[in-house]
C-alpha cells in the first residue's frame, strides 16, 4: 500500500480512544492536519500505545507528529508501565537544598519512556511562577523565584534532549499570577509589562536564548499590554516573543476549545485570529466536530516556515534506540531515582487539568 506524501498541516487534533476509527484515519488524512495529541482516554497499556502511535504514523508521510501533556503531577496522561513522575514543585523544593540536577533526570525518563511507545513531544515544562494564586497552575509549577524556574527548566529540557524530545515552554508570558482557570474562563492578570518583564517572562527570555523549541501562550488577558489574550494577540507573540525576545520556534496555540478562547466566535475565528496573532499551529481538543467544522474550506496560512518548525518537533530518539536505552542499569536506577520523588501529595487535592488523574 503505498503512503501519500501529504505535507502537514497547522492544526492538532486528537481521538478518541485506544484505536483509530474509519472516520478518524479519513480525518487524519486532511492536509490541514500536521499532528495529533494524546488522553488518558488513549491509554489502555503499552503495547496497546505503541500500536496506536504506530497506526497514526503510518497513515501519511511525513509522519503526524504524536504529542501529549505529560508534566508530572497531576498532569500525567499515562500511568500504567511508565514511571510516576513527581509535581514539579518537588524539583523546586529540591533546588533550595541540592540545585537543579534531578530535573534533569526527570526529563530524560519523561521523554525516554515516551519515545519508546513512538511519541514525538510532550508539552513540558511550566514556565508559570509560583505565586500562591492560581490553582490550576499550583504544584506543576516549579518555584516562585524565576531564577529557579529558569535553572530547573533549562536542567529538565537537557534531559528530554537525552531522551530525544524538544522543550515545550508553557504559559506565555506567565498564567500563574491569576486566580481564574482559563479552561473554564478567561482571567486577567493586570499587572504592566514591566512588572511581568521583571518576573514572569525572565524564564521565558532565558529559554528562548538557550534552545526552547516551542511555546505555548495562555489564554489571559492583560489589560496593561493589550485588550486580547496573549494566544490571539500579535502585541505578545509577534512583537514581544518574537521581535523582542527573539524566540525562533514553533508557537502552539492552547487549546482553542476551552473557555478562554471561547470569547473570540467560533472555532473558524479562533483559529484565524489565532494565525494572525502568530500561532503556528492550533490545538482543537476534544471536540470532533469541531475539527471538521474548522476542515471544511480551510485555507492554509500562509507560513513557509511550517513544515521546518513541524519537523523540529520530530522526535530524534525513536522508539527500538529508546526501548534499548530503557533496559541499561543506568538509566534503570534513573527511573528508581524519579519514582522515589514522586508521592500521594503531587495529586492530592488539586484541580484537575483536562482530565481525571
């Protein structure tokens, strides 16, 4: 059978559950397409995952790039098999006595054990500061002080780079000052720019410096900058993320289909105020029908720099080198080393993102 060449597309879908349908395979087909991400809802076991990656990859050529949000935490799709990843504030309690080193263990058993079930990216790690206010946010960050954030992220993004993924900085420029929960509406952070420059984007600025391959903004306000969140906003991706901060990789949106970006119309409008803004590629979660609605006489932007950007998101590892990697000692007692971290307490308690945990 032979495999269309197809290029991808600058949107991410997902589906809906451990195997691909006849209508899923013909959507997934659609050259607006580039890429899929993964639920809990898709996760029955591992060999059940390999062969799920497996079948979405052989659909077209280049293959969809399989992302998923897999933090730690409460944040942690996949659970049976893998290795219970701590909340990121463990690190951050860690760096107060012992520095940044076990965030870079983390990262690479993170990315590793994905990679050997043929995942491309997880949307890692928070950038969002500490500051006490926003539950959503909560323990999957990592401290308050951005200094840490930054030392604790650039450790962990070394780690997914042993583990053959890209970094994913998330939520541009910081969601963690607001108290509302932009899944369920759209919060404002009324802070100037200065004050968010001398704070909450400083991990962001350094990032970007030293290799983050994407960003992911959020879907908040902030009045002092501009009137639109910062995902539908040009002030923030193309003049400060882009002109002034100097960030050349890929801008993921949120996910459109949640309440924060509901303000804006329907899904066709989110996705065009979307591009317009600077996203690269839209994630439409969850909603279906909602993809096909978007399908249906979509133009692709214009944006020579899409397939490129796609193609950094690749995975460089691949799963029979991860798969081999996994059965070394060393990384063994680095997957001893991570569970030890984790505990009842990363999860107890806090607000659910997405899904249960």
């Amino acid at each position: 059978m032979t495999v269309p060449h197809i290029p991808r597309g600058p949107v991410m879908a997902d589906v809906a559950a451990f195997r691909l349908t006849g209508e899923e395979r013909q959507r997934l087909l659609d050259p607006a397409i580039g890429g899929i991400i993964l639920f809990r809802r898709n996760f029955q076991n591992i060999e059940q995952l390999k062969e799920l990656t497996a079948e979405i990859k052989s659909l077209r050529t280049p293959e969809l790039i399989i992302a998923v949000d897999h933090e730690g935490g409460r944040v942690q799709r996949f659970i049976e098999g893998f290795t219970r990843l701590p909340a990121m504030n463990v690190l951050g309690q860690i760096w107060d006595k012992d520095g940044a080193s076990a965030a870079g263990q983390v990262g690479r058993v993170l990315a590793t054990e994905l990679s050997a079930c043929g995942i491309d990216l997880s949307f890692t790690p928070v950038l969002d500061l500490d500051w006490g206010n926003c539950p959503v946010i909560g323990n999957r960050s990592f401290h308050r002080n951005p200094e840490a954030v930054t030392r604790l992220a650039l450790a962990l993004q070394k780690g997914l780079a042993k583990g053959g993924m890209k970094s994913c900085g998330k939520h541009f420029p910081g969601h963690g000052f607001v108290e509302g929960d932009s899944h369920l509406v759209l919060p404002e952070d009324g802070r100037s720019l200065d004050e968010l420059e001398a704070a909450d984007l400083i991990p962001f600025r350094i990032m970007s410096r030293e290799g983050m391959a994407a960003v992911m903004p959020a879907h908040v306000v902030y009045p002092q900058v501009d009137t639109k969140p910062a995902g539908f906003s040009e002030i923030w991706l193309k003049q400060i993320l882009r002109r002034d901060i100097g960030f050349k990789g890929v801008i993921f949106s949120d996910d459109l289909t949640m309440e924060g970006a509901c303000g804006a119309g329907g899904i066709k409008e989110r996705a065009r105020i979307s591009f317009e803004a600077g996203c690269d590629i839209v994630l439409v979660c969850n909603r279906p029908d909602l993809v096909d609605e978007l399908r249906e006489d979509f133009r692709i932007p214009d944006n020579p720099a899409l397939a490129q950007r796609w193609q950094y998101m690749a995975n460089t590892l691949g799963s029979a080198a991860a798969q081999a990697v996994m059965q070394t000692a060393d990384f063994q007692a680095a997957q001893a080393f991570v569970a030890g971290l984790a505990s009842p307490q990363d999860t107890a308690g806090g607000v659910k993102v997405g899904e249960a945990f």
